[in-house]
C-alpha cells in the first residue's frame, strides 16, 4: 500500500464516515487502520527512542499520557518535539503529555505558538492544547492567552485558556472573565474561573446567570455564586 501517513488518514476518515459499507468497504477500513496505525509508530521511533535514553521506557508517547508516572526529565524532550513536523495524532500526544506539574513554567509559550500555528478550523487539537496550559499556566503567561480568549473566531477552543485564567489573580484577568459572561461558547468555563478566584467584582452578573435557559450555564452560575459568597 504505497500511502504516505497523511494520505493514509484521510482515507481512514473517509471510510468511517461511509454512510453505507460493503464487507469489503469493512475489509479495506482495517486494512487502512492498521497501516496508518503502523505509520503513525514508525513516525515516533525517534522520539521514543530518545525518551528510552533517558529511562522512560514506553512504546509511544501515548503511554505517558496513560500513566500515573512522573516524568520530569522528559520535558525537554517532548517540547524538542513538539516543534517537529509530526502528524496531528503524534503531536496531540506530546501536547497531552505535557498536561503535568513538571511542564509549569516550561511548556505554555511553546504550546501557544503552535495554537497559532494550527488551522482555526482544528477546534480539537487548539481545545487540546488549552487543556494542557490548563496544568502548565503562570503569571507569564498571560498576557499571550487573554488575546486567544478574547478573539471569538477562535471558538470554543478558548474553552480550556478561560477554564485556565481562573488560577490567576489579577484585576486585568477578572475583567476579561467578567465580560466573557457574554459569550455563550465559553460563558460556563469563565462562570467557573469566576468562582475560583472569588469574583465579588462579578457577583451582580454571575446572580441573574442563575436564570438563564441554559442548565449548564445555571449549575456553573449556582456553583460559582456559592463559592463567591462563601
């Protein structure tokens, strides 16, 4: 099967998405996965084998997302190879990888040049890499994230940065969530930041919030006012 690993991915999708399939549309769908499965590990050879070198003994990046492990030493590596040209899979990976207390400080700025670098219409991987400066964000790094957050052309992928902001403390960040009350992509994670850092500022909106037709949006609103006043 002479297909490149991209080529390989786009006929994947394209025959799980088949509306109607023959016993040989099935055959040829497995046929796809396990070749493109089989590209996507030898694109991380060099990668695990340089995690390997250091003792991290796995067989794909993945294995560190499963496991309850620390590795600290592996950081260096990982952003080294989050700047490679990998496939979308094997970069999600290393992105989720970096979720981790020994990323802090370290990983956010790498990770918000490549939210930027990734097409906007790739809402999961600009989701993905949210959720990882959800674990890797400090006081530096804001001034690069409340752009993201406030940019509505980035969609809910903003989802995890605003979830984020609320381990900040700082007047500019308070206001930012307070006005992202009013944006409905994103209003339940800014109600739970909100009630992290004790929003009093916020305490007004976040009360009428509590009737809105949205359940999510009333629980976070409840949830976060008890925070707030307690």
């Amino acid at each position: 099967m002479n297909l490149n690993i991209h080529e390989l991915n786009e006929k994947f999708k394209e025959l799980i998405t088949k509306p109607f399939k023959s016993t040989e549309d099935l055959k040829f769908q497995e046929e796809i996965r396990i070749a493109l499965e089989k590209s996507l590990s030898e694109e991380e050879v060099e990668l695990v084998n340089d995690l390997n070198s250091i003792g991290i003994k796995i067989n794909s990046v993945w294995d560190l997302v499963k496991t309850n492990e620390r590795y600290p030493d592996a950081i260096p590596i990982l952003l080294d190879h989050l700047q490679k040209d990998y496939h979308e899979r094997n970069i999600e990976g290393i992105i989720r990888a970096l979720a981790v207390k020994e990323a802090k400080g370290k990983a956010t700025p790498y990770l918000i040049t490549m939210y930027h670098q990734i097409p906007k219409d790739n809402d999961s991987l600009r989701w993905a890499i949210g959720n990882t400066v959800d674990m890797t964000i400090t006081q530096d790094d804001v001034k690069s994230i409340l752009p993201i957050v406030q940019d509505k052309t980035n969609g809910t992928s903003r989802q995890m940065f605003v979830f984020a902001l609320g381990k900040i403390k700082s007047a500019e960040v308070e206001d930012v969530l307070i006005n992202l009350l009013n944006d409905d992509e994103v209003v339940a994670h800014a109600l739970i930041a909100l009630g992290k850092i004790k929003s009093q500022k916020a305490k007004d909106k976040i009360t009428i919030l509590t009737d809105h037709p949205k359940p999510l949006v009333r629980k976070e609103a409840q949830k976060a006012l008890k925070k707030i006043i307690k």
